[in-house]
C-alpha cells in the first residue's frame, strides 16, 4: 500500500521496532497509490472519468494520494453489495456476529500502529492521540461485539392465552458519513453498533482523509464478514448526497457541522428514514473557585488542545470565577506555551499539524478576529514553522489562549475547531450557568468544583448531552456520546445506540377464535 521514498528496514513487527527506536514510517515518506474505494470484498478504483481531489499530508503539506470521488454508478454498486451482505449476516446469530467482530478487533489490536501511523500522515495529530483512537475503535468493536448476543424483544401476555412478542430486527443498509477530524475511530463507532445489530454498511470518509476507513473495511473482511458487508465509497458531497438519497438505504449516521447535518436531515426525509447526528459544539467548561486548581488546569487543556482543537466536544468557553481567574490563566498559559509543537510522528510531539492550510486560515483568521473584536491573546495564535526543513510546508499554529473575552465576541459564540480557548470570568452560579447555557448548540459541557452538591446542581441546569464532572473529553465506549439542542440527534456508544441500529417489529398471536364484528 504504501510506496516509502525513504528507505527503511525490512518490516518487522511495529513493536520491535519501535523497541529499536526505530519508525515504522516518517513524515514526508508516504505516498499511497492503492485504490481507497472499497466494496463486495475488495479495493476498487473510482470512476474512469473523474476530477481527482489532492490529498496533503498535513505535516508536511506534500501530496499523499489522488481521490477518486465516486459517482451514481459506484455508489449504487457498494449498496446493492450491502444489501446482498445484509442477507447473509442478518441471519446470523448474535454469538456468530460477535466472534466475527472480536476477530476484527484482535486484528485491529496487532495492526494499531500500523493505523495510528497512517491516521497520523492523513490527518496531522500526534502518534500518541492516534494509538488512543484506535484503541477506542477497537474498544467500541468489542463492546458491541459483546451486546450482540443480548439483542432480545419481550413477550407480552394477552387474554385467553393469546399473547405477543416483540423482535429487535436490523434496519439494512445503513450509510456512515464521516468527519476528518477522527477518520479511523468515526469509522469503528458508527460500523460497531451497526453490524451487531445485523445491518451492513457503506461508509463515506471525509475526502481530506480517506486513508484509514479503508483499512477497517479490510480488516473487517479478514475477520470474515460476508463480501459487501462494510464498504468505502471516496468523495466529497456529492458522493454524500446520492449515498442519502439511495432508496435502498435504510439509514444515514452522520458526523459533521450542523449546516451539514442540517441538509443530510432534509434529505433523509424523503424517504423517511431516521438520522443519527454527531454535529457541531461550543462547549462550556464551568471552573468554581473551590475546584482543585491542577485538575482544573489540567482539564481545561484537556478540554482544548486534543487533535489541535479539532474536537467537536470541546471546552471552548473557559468560564473561570474571578477569584481565581489570576492564578488560573497564569498556569494555563504556562503550560499552552510548553506544549511540544512539530513533527506528529514523534514520541514527544504534543500537538501536531491542523488538518489543511484553508483550515489553518480559517482558525487564524478566528484569532485575527477576536483581536479586533477586543480579546488578548494571552499566549499562540500565531502559525509556526518547525524547524525541521521537511515540515516546513506543514499547517502548524501555536496553541492560543484568549483573555478579556466577553459573550458576545466571536471567539466566543462560534465553533472555532482548532486550538484557540477563550477565558471568560464570572461571579455567581446563577450567572455563570445562564451564560453557558446561551448557545443554540449542546454537545458537550464541564464543571470543576470540590462541592458535590454544586456539581449536581450545576450539571442538572447545563443543557448538553455529555456532562464532565471534574474532568474533561473522555469518552469511554460504554457510555453514550451525543448532543442536545443543535448538536444533534441520537448518540452513540453505549446501550442505547442499538436502539438507533434497530427497529421492532410486534407481533401479535391469537390462541383463540377471531372476535369478529361483520
Ligand atoms: N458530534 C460529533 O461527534 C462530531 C465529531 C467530529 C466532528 N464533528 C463536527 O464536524 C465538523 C468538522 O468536520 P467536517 O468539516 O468534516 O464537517 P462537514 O460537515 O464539512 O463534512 C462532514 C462529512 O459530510 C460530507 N458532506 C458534506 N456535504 C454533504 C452533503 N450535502 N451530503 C452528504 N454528505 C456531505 C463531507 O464530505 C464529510 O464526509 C465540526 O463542526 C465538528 O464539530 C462532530
Ligand atoms: C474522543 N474525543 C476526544 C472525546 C472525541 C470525540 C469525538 C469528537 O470529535
């Protein structure tokens, strides 16, 4: 798959050799050239006659592969190959499914940093944020792996004997659309509940990262799934569009911006289909003058430099009682300013590059912005040039930290995604949750306090589907992850996401005669 331009030791086993000290890959040494569409079992090409997209290595700001965005004719291939898939697997027990996907994940498990590198040269985050999603898409095949065998309905008794059953049936083909910020675990949290449920699925990765999904559709097909039963189709909103609109599509799980989110709603409705929404946020992250100050800190980097700020739950809107609002910024900026910038590949980077130049500018200009708007900038914002001469056309900025910031600015209303916190002081409880509360978004939100009474009250008023307490952006796979308000529909993770893979059917059983009224 990959043609390395540097050269490196014959493979060996990836931990052997980082046990060596030696990478299995560097950044600037990939070039892929093997097709990223993949569907009924194998790698395919795109259409013949296409406008190929460019893909960067965000590192380095080389090109790492051509994409062949797919048109009507491919997309309906990969669904009718879903659909025959869907046949098989559907029949299957829950036990036989779920030895199929442990499979899967003992797979993903030997090949993680085969993935976490590949994740790393698409996408720019560091080696060490890479392992941790891939473990989460494992963890997530396990765990649903696990609830396969548990899908059950009730049996509900009636008079005269008669009674009825409920059965928890898949829904069919369901579509995955992706976002690039985490293309490989995006992938494993919709396919997971998806095909313990018995349905199959085509999955469309963001066009500016289309590496990894693909190496999960080979995985899965290790593993042994039926042909068809997990497939890739390249491509940006177009391919998108017509994967919606595909009547024999039963289901669209989409992670993205709400204005995206917004039309993948319109036209799932034409065919009524239901929607699972992941969309955007502008999170709140509530910290009380009683809160233990390092753990405070800790959480709100935590809250707002993971995958360089490109993380739709995060803290963004720092709100910090005043009383403390000196010692905390003095501390914050500290530590924004040691985050280790450069080279995602290396052990000891912190933060990586941004996912593209133009999203690089759009997040400067975020800074430029909240400038004339009035904030300080307390510490980054600016772009940077490692000093490595190969990164020197990678999209790296500063980590920044905004003061003086007030609710109205821009810094503070709109989702910036990238590393930008803005500080915002306040007095009062009260105060501070309507504030944090006035966003048409609710994805995510946090408190950092010793009471625990206040941290209950408090989380009982946030309006946000995912609420920290004393602590910040960890998303275990067993619980549910999912928004209020303009953030979204559905969630996923957690028991509950069956729910959204599946659908009852009631049937009725009569042990007497028809009571007939004609
Ligand atoms: N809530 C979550 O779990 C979550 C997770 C990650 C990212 N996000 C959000 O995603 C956004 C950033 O990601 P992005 O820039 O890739 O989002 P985006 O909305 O631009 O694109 C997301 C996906 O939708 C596809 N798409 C675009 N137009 C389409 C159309 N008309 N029909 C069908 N598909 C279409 C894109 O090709 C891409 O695969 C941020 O707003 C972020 O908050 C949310
Ligand atoms: C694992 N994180 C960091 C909480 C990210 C969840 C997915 C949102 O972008």
């Amino acid at each position: 798959m990959l043609r390395r331009l540097a050269s490196l030791p014959l493979r060996r086993p990836a931990a052997a050799l980082l046990a060596a000290g030696v990478r299995c890959i560097s950044s600037g040494s990939v070039e892929i050239t093997l097709p990223l569409n993949f569907w009924a079992g194998k790698r395919r090409t795109g259409p013949e006659k296409c406008s190929k997209d460019i893909v960067y290595e965000p590192a380095t700001g080389r090109v790492l592969c051509q994409l062949e965005p797919c048109g009507a004719v491919e997309v309906d291939q990969a669904v009718k190959a879903a659909k025959l898939a869907f046949g098989y697997w559907s029949k299957m027990s829950g036990m036989e499914r779920a030895r199929v996907m442990i499979e899967a994940a003992h797979i993903i498990e030997s090949k993680r940093e085969e993935i976490a590198e590949m994740e790393v040269v698409n996408n720019g985050k560091s080696i060490t944020e890479a392992r941790l999603d891939v473990d989460s898409a494992r963890l997530c095949i396990e765990y649903y792996a696990g609830l396969a065998s548990t899908l059950a309905g009730q049996h509900v008794q009636l008079p005269g004997g008669s009674f009825a059953y409920t059965r928890r049936e898949p829904l069919g083909v369901c579509v995955g659309i992706g976002a690039w910020n985490y293309p490989f675990q995006i992938a494993a949290w919709k396919s997971a509940p998806a095909l313990a449920c018995g349905n199959s699925m085509v999955f469309k990765p963001s066009p500016v990262t289309p590496v990894t999904a693909v190496m999960l559709a080979e995985i899965y097909a290790k593993a042994g799934v039926p042909e068809g039963l997990f497939n890739v189709v390249q491509g940006g909103q177009e391919t998108g569009s017509l994967l919606c609109q595909h009547p024999d599509v039963a289901k669209v799980s989409f992670t993205g911006s709400v204005p995206t989110g917004q039309k993948i709603m319109e036209m799932a409705s034409k065919g009524v289909k239901p929607v699972t929404l992941e969309l955007g946020g502008k999170s709140p992250l509530l910290i009380f003058k009683d809160s233990d100050l390092e753990n405070a800190v800790r959480g709100a980097l935590m809250a707002n430099f993971l995958s360089q700020g490109q993380v739709c739950s995060n803290g963004t809107r720092v709100f910090v009682q005043k009383d403390i609002l000196p010692e905390f910024v003095k501390e914050v900026v500290k530590r924004t300013q040691a985050i280790e910038i450069g080279d995602p590949l290396l052990e000891s980077t912190r933060m990586g590059a941004l996912v593209s130049q133009p999203h690089l500018d759009k997040v400067l200009s975020f800074v430029d912005r909240a400038k004339k708007e009035g904030a300080t900038v307390l510490c980054g914002g600016e772009s940077y040039v490692p000093s490595d001469p190969k990164l020197r056309g990678g999209y790296y900025m500063t980590p920044c930290v905004l003061g003086n910031c007030t609710d109205d600015m821009t810094c503070v209303k709109e989702e910036i995604f990238g590393p930008v916190m803005s500080v915002l002081p306040f007095e009062t409880e009260d105060e501070v949750l309507q504030r944090a509360n006035d966003t048409s978004l609710g994805l995510a939100a946090g408190v950092f306090t010793r009471d625990v009474r206040r941290a209950h009250r408090v989380v009982e008023h946030l309006k946000a589907g995912s609420c920290f307490i004393n602590n910040y952006n960890i998303t275990p796979v067993e619980v549910p992850f999912g928004g209020f308000k303009m953030s979204g529909i559905g969630r996923e993770n957690g028991q509950v996401t069956i729910e959204f893979y599946s659908q009852l059917k009631t049937v009725f059983v009569e042990m007497g005669d028809v009571d007939s009224l004609f």
